[in-house]
C-alpha cells in the first residue's frame, strides 16, 4: 500500500496580512518499516485568514493544491488533523478534503491534540508517552487505522513520517 501524509506551513506577511503557506507531501510504502518515494512542496498564496471552527477553510484549498499536482499514485491520505469532529460524522478537515477528492481515497487523521466531542475510543497511545494521539478515518475502518497509526516507524508519540512532512515543509518556509 502507498500513502500520501500531508502537512501545511504558514507564513504571515511582514509587510501586509497576506498569508502564503507551504504544503509539503511524502509519498511512502510500509507503516513499519517506511520507505520515502517522493516529497512534494507547493507555495500557496492568498490563503483564507483562520476563522475558528471553520479550520478546513484555509486548510482543505493548500491541501488540494499539493494533491491535485502528483502524478504518481497512492491508496491512503494521511493528515494532520480530525477526519471527524465527534464519534457521529460531524464533519472535520479530512471529511471535507475526502468529499473534495476527485478521485476519492481513504483518509486518516492524526491529531496530536484532545477536540472536546472525541472520546478516549480515538486515542493511540505511542511509546512511553503520557499523551495519546487522536485517530479518525474515513473509507478505512477506524480500527484498521489506529492500528496503523500505533505501529508507524518511530519509537516516540509522533510517528516518524508525520515528523519527516513537518521538518520538509518547515525546511521550505
């Protein structure tokens, strides 16, 4: 299986409020044992300012923008972020970004932190970490996903691709 991890950067303007970002991507092959194939980057200018509880706003359009230019295929979209606000369908990032798809993958959402309508059902817990990371999923069984988030290449909490999509589009910015 070959999956895509997602990340987005954001840069304030110093002159005006214009805000640019930078999406970086990794395509891979194996949870266990990972292995990069490509890394991806994309400027996005003109980004939506932050509106709170409408996150996917400014987000989806810089995700979109890194996917809709790769021409190499992948089965799985893993991003940073909720899928899924509550255990019901209430619609996060990766569930807009799902319905966007033109050609629709299943998506995984790693969220590093709590949202207050997730119950303890999404957390995965790694390494010697006190803290859990929070796993939702759409066109993937939830099960089958916290499983592969628990069993990502990394010894610490943050697995080691969504780490190595972070430091690319850090890099970049």
């Amino acid at each position: 299986m070959i999956y895509l991890i997602l990340d987005v950067h954001y840069k304030e303007g110093q002159e005006t409020d214009a805000v640019t970002a930078t999406v970086a991507g990794i395509r891979f092959e194996g949870i266990k044992q990972s292995r990069i194939l490509n890394e991806y980057t994309v400027e996005v200018n003109d980004v939506a300012p932050y509106e709170s509880g409408q996150f996917y706003k400014r987000e989806m359009p810089c995700l979109l923008a890194l996917i809709n230019q790769i021409k190499e295929s992948f089965d799985v979209i893993i991003i940073d972020g909720y899928v899924f606000l509550d255990s019901v369908g209430k619609a996060g990032l990766g569930k807009y970004l799902y319905d966007h798809l033109a050609n629709t993958k299943p998506i995984i959402g790693i969220a590093k932190n709590h949202f207050y309508d997730i119950t303890e059902d999404y957390a995965v817990w790694r390494g010697i970490s006190k803290r859990p990371l929070y796993v939702t999923s759409i066109g993937i069984n939830i099960t089958t996903a916290k499983k592969m988030v628990s069993e990502m290449e990394g010894e610490h909490r943050i697995p080691k691709m969504v780490a190595d999509v972070d430091k690319l589009g850090r890099v970049i910015s």
